[in-house]
C-alpha cells in the first residue's frame, strides 16, 4: 500500500509514449512555491487524451506505476489501496444472473466473479468427465458380438449389461476385491439423498466381491487329485451342487438375495442413526452379498461363458485404466475448488445481503433516483432484487446502461471504498479514482449522482481525511460543475482543477474551469490554420472541426445535416446567382468530408484499416480554411467575438479573417 495522505504525483509507464508525470495533487502558489496538496483532483481530459491508460495503470498491482510525494520523495509503486471506478469495474461488477430462479438477480461486487469462476471451472469438469466417458464407451464398445447379443438379458433385477457396467467402472478407478472397504463406509454412497439405494453404487459393491466369488467356484468346480502317475492334476466336479440348475433358478435366487441385502441396508442404516446395536446385521449382509456375488457368477458360468470369460479376463487395459484415475484426480481438485469457491461465494452474499449494505445502497439509489423509486433487496439465494415504487420485481433487462453504471458506482462506495466500515471514507487511507463517472450515466440522472460525487469529495476532503480523489472527465461542464460543488463544500484549497495536455515535457496542466471555453479553444485552432497557411494544424483533430462545424450550423443556421448542402442552400439563397459569394458556396464542398476522418466506417468499407487520414495536410488546410470563410460569410461578427478576450483584440481577428475572406471569397476569378 501506499500512503495516500503523501501521495502528490504519479509516474506512469504509458508503453507507447514512455513514462508520463501527473501531479494531480500537487499545488503551487503565485511566487512557483510548492505548497500543501490537494485532497480532491478534478482532470479534464479529452477523448484519446490517456484517461483510460492512467485509471488501468492504477487498477491493481502494476510494475509501471511510481507514488511522489510533493518534495520528490518516491513512495513507491503500490496500488492495493487505489480503488478505480472504471467501464472495467462496471463490467466485472453488475451481472445478471439467470439460471433457475423466478426472480431476476443482479449480482454486483465478488459475487459475480465468484460465480463467473465456478461456472469457468464446472466447465473444465464437464470437459474432463466427458473424457471418462468416452473411455467407457470405448471399454464398452470392444465386446465381443457373442456378448453385446446378451446385454439386455436380466438376471434378477439386473440386465447383464448393468453387471458389465460396474465391472468396468470399478476397474478404471482401480477397484477390486483386494480393495480395503468398510461397511459402515459404504453407507454414504449405497444410499442416495432420499434414503433410497443407489442401484448403481449396489452394482458396483457387489462387483467388488465377484473375483472371490470366481475363486470359489473353481474350487468347487474342480478338485486336485493324482493321476496314474501320481502326480497331481485337477479334475471337474460332477457332484457340483448347481450343475443341474435352471436359468430361473438362478434368477429368483437372485431377486430373493436382492431383497434381503435391500432389507439389511435399510436396517443398519436406520440402527446406525439411531445408535442402536446394529453389528449383528453386518454379518448377516455378509453372508447374502457373497452368495449374491456367486450365484451370478455361476449363472454366467452354465448359460453366458463368454461374459464369464470376460469378467475373468477383465474388460479394461492398464492404459485406459492409467489415463481414466488420472482424468478422475483433476476432477476431484476441481470439485474441491467448485467447493472452495461456493463458500467464498455464500460467504460474499451474507456480507452483501446484510441490512447494514442494503440500508446504503438504497440511501445512494434514492439520492439519485428519487426518493423510492428504484430499490434493492436481498435475493433469498442469491444477490440483489431490484423493486420499483409499487414494490414489483424490475428485470435486469429492463434497466438502461446509464441506470446499470449507477447502481455499480453506488456498490462500488458500499462495497470498494469504504473498505468493510460503511460510509466511513476519509478514515482509509486510499485514493478514489473515478473515470468518466457521470458521462456514463443518463442525463436525467446527472444532478442525483453530481450529489452523490460531492457528498462523497466532502467526506474525502475532511481536515482529519486519509483519503485523496480523483476525478477524470473529457466534458468541460461536468468539470466545472463538479468544481464549483466541491470547492463549495470542501474549500478551495482543498480542489485541484487541471488538464491533460501533450507537450514536450508537461502532461497535466492547472486550469480554471470557469473561464474554460473548448468551442473557443478549437475555433482559435482553426483560425490559425486559415489565416496563417496551416500554423498547428497538427494540433487539430477532424472530429474537433466536425464539431465545431455542427454548433455552428445548429445555433446559426438551425441546420442538424451537418454532411449535406442543406445549409449551403439555405444561405444561397440571400445572394445573386452571379455574386462571388453565390459562387464561393457553389464551389463549398468541405461538407463532404466532415464526418470521414472523425468516424472510421468509410475508412473501414474501403480497406483503410490503418485509418490513415483520407485528407492530405495540404487538404486538410484547406478543408478547414473553407469552414472558417463559410463562418465569416454567414456571421461576419462571429469569429472575432468569441475570439476576442476584450473588445481592443476584435479589431485584429476581424482583420485577419478579412483579409482571407478578401482573397479568396471576392476575390475570386469571374466567368
């Protein structure tokens, strides 16, 4: 962490243009002298100015960031305590959240990641088991013809294939009759949810016992004995009990076994529960689940060999066996951490869920919306319910984007801020960064969150404050009306206004938002380019001429068409036909390319990927040179007034713009 209340400027690595300075705290007086910082910093910065670049570079743990204090003094390059309300912060924040409840959820803060994360990791297990299967399946797909031909034969409540089937997934977990279980153990898995046997759990225990029960059946089957030679050799059995028995014999021996071990689980499930002495049915079930395991081998022995064979031989190979318990390791430590997420998760949903939360995220909604009118309560399984004035439920969906971004600011003060200890923001020790914060939001709801911001600067500004705040926005107004809020609240001397600009060595600038004027600004640019042969025209952006082009024509001309010859029509029609000035707006075409180079979808449909201007310096000159003559000739007085800082400096704009004029509106050849 960095110590916020020492905190005066900041380097950043930008990447593309090196390291940048911004002393967004730092203060200095009339005489150059370096005095107390700022607590609150409002920016200005226009579009493509680095806003974006300095709020990522604050966001989280980054290499390319060093704290100063107001002597030079590095604090280090530790953003833990920065907190940054971003597009990214409303992104990773404001979720809705659809599967399976009736009622639409948001969820904002951690509960959104968390869910994000478990539903990522669900999927690499769904991925993973979807690999098991297949192995099963290719386990399963290489039965011989003399074997698939039976697989739906049932013996008992059984089908063949169901006994096939847990062989097979006990021998890919590397279970087998040497397997160390225990009774009391497998009661966990022999009984579902409900208290009802798992049938497919029952198969694979008993499966468990199939090997010895094969052992005894050979040696019931065979017996050693010496031949002529003495030496001892094995010989069948004729006497075996079960040679002369039928295929239904078999079968309702099994379906009675079957019943009996149904009834034994039950039994010392219940006993266990009720801690009753239930050790005497333990050998009891026993007894029927061997004889169960070698009654269905010996049916298999006389009328299904080759399954015999095959549970003998087993089914599987070590590769297979290999690839599958590997496969079965991943999907247990991702369900360990779907586990260790769910309880951060539910832990995260107490804690946003709490009155105390609720209590202030709807102060901050009514201080925005209106008193009642967007509200929030807990969801009883998860996140927030958003409710009107009449108290129904509104759908996520139906909410604006403006209306999305407020909600997360207001989390964000509950939630990031305050750090656990609600509405207490000048006692942590942080930095506040706010991005384009009210630009982001609806115009109607401006004057609720400019509350919301100075209610929060004045909290920040406090004499005995640890935190500091900064405030980055490319609207003029915003800035000045946040300005002129905050310095009313929290003193002058506690707000720095400034600038991002783009010089040599200077990247932030004071300013005084008051007498800032940005039309006046870009109209200056474009006053020099014309009357000075394209002096700083590196300095002016299209998109700047665009839209000084567009103002004008609305409060001259009452012309919204800023691309077409509407407005050129318009005042055609106050001059003769064969005036120059009729031929000048004949001859206009700049309208053409108002929108080209401050948009990029005419560049794009022409295969201009690099957006490479489509006007030339030299025409870009004149393009703009035409724009300033069109003014002079609509509104003569136009340029001069809003260039003039006091009446004396009219008369030199005026005659610089006539002289312009002159050359090449009247002047121009006749014929």
């Amino acid at each position: 962490m960095v110590d916020a209340t020492k905190v005066s400027k900041v380097k950043i690595d930008t990447g593309y243009a090196g390291w940048k300075e911004y002393p967004f705290f730092t203060r200095v007086n009339k005489e150059g002298l370096i005095i107390d910082d700022a607590q609150v910093s409002i920016v200005l910065g226009g579009n493509g100015s680095g806003k974006s670049t300095i709020s990522r570079a604050l966001n989280g743990n980054n290499k390319g960031v060093k704290f100063f204090d107001k002597d030079g003094n590095l604090l280090g390059g530790d953003c833990l305590n920065v907190h940054v309300f971003n597009e990214d912060y409303v992104i990773e924040n404001f979720r809705t959240y659809k599967p399976d409840y009736l009622e639409p959820v948001i969820l904002l803060g951690k509960s959104g990641n968390l869910v994000d994360k478990i539903e990522e990791v669900e999927k690499k297990i769904a991925e993973l088991e979807k690999r098991r299967q297949g192995i099963k399946d290719a386990v399963f797909s290489r039965l011989p013809d003399e074997i698939e031909s039976n697989l739906d034969i049932k013996i008992g409540e059984f089908a063949i294939r169901d006994y096939i089937n847990s062989c097979i997934a006990n021998e890919l977990v590397g279970l087998d009759d040497s397997y160390n279980y225990d009774i009391e153990d497998l009661f966990d898995s022999l009984l579902d949810g409900n208290g009802d046997i798992d049938l497919n759990m029952c198969l694979r225990w008993i499966n468990l016992g199939c090997n010895e029960a094969r052992e005894d059946i050979y040696h019931d089957m065979y017996y050693e004995d010496l031949d002529e030679d003495g030496n001892s050799v094995w010989v069948e059995n004729k006497d075996w009990y079960l040679s002369d028995r039928s295929l239904e014999y078999f079968d309702k021996e099994l379906k009675d076994l079957g019943g009996q071990i149904g009834g034994w689980i039950y039994q010392i499930h219940q006993d266990m529960d009720e801690k009753t002495n239930y050790i005497s049915y333990i050998d009891l079930l026993r007894d029927d689940w061997h004889s169960y395991c070698y009654t269905l081998m010996a049916s298999f022995y006389k009328f299904y060999p080759a399954v015999y064979s095959k549970f003998d031989d087993g089914f599987s190979e070590n590769s297979e066996r290999s690839m599958y318990q590997s496969l079965t390791s991943d999907v247990v430590k991702l369900q360990e951490k779907v586990d260790d997420l769910r309880k951060k998760l539910e832990h995260e949903n107490k804690r946003n869920s709490s009155e105390e939360v609720i209590k202030y995220m709807n102060r901050w909604l009514r201080l925005v919306f209106g008193e009642n009118l967007i509200s929030i309560e807990a969801n009883s399984q998860l996140g927030y319910n958003l409710k009107n004035l009449k108290g129904q439920v509104i759908p996520p969906g139906r909410l604006s984007l403006g209306e999305q971004n407020i909600l997360a600011l207001c989390y964000f003060f509950i939630a990031k801020v305050s750090g656990g200890r609600l509405g207490d923001y000048g006692n942590s020790n942080q930095i506040i960064l706010l991005d384009d914060p009210v630009s982001s939001f609806d115009y109607n709801n401006k004057y609720g969150v400019m509350q919301v911001l100075n209610h929060i600067a004045g909290l920040v500004s406090g004499d005995k404050s640890e935190s500091k705040m900064l405030i980055m926005t490319h609207d003029p107004v915003t800035a000045r009306e946040l300005s002129n809020a905050i310095k009313h609240r929290a003193g002058g001397d506690k707000v720095k206004c400034c600038r991002i600009v783009d010089s040599q060595n200077v990247y932030l600038e004071p300013v005084k938002l008051d007498g800032l004027d940005e039309y006046r600004g870009i109209l200056h640019k474009m006053f020099e380019v014309a009357t000075q042969e394209g002096k700083g025209i590196d300095l002016i952006s299209p998109n700047e001429v665009r839209r000084v082009w567009e103002a004008f024509l609305r409060f001259e001309l009452g012309e919204s068409e800023i691309s077409s010859r509407n407005a050129l029509d318009r005042v055609s029609c106050f001059y003769d036909d064969q005036s120059a000035e009729y031929k000048f707006l004949e001859s206009f075409i700049s309208y053409v390319y108002i929108n080209q180079d401050s948009h990029s979808s005419d560049q794009m449909l022409f295969d201009n990927f690099d957006l490479i201007p489509i006007l030339g310096r030299r025409e870009f000159e004149k393009h703009i040179r035409q724009i300033v003559l069109f003014m002079r000739l609509v509104a003569p007085s136009h340029i001069p007034s809003r260039l003039a800082k006091s009446i004396n400096q009219i008369a030199g704009y005026r005659k610089a713009l006539d002289d312009i004029y002159k050359a090449n509106v009247l002047g121009q050849p006749k014929g």
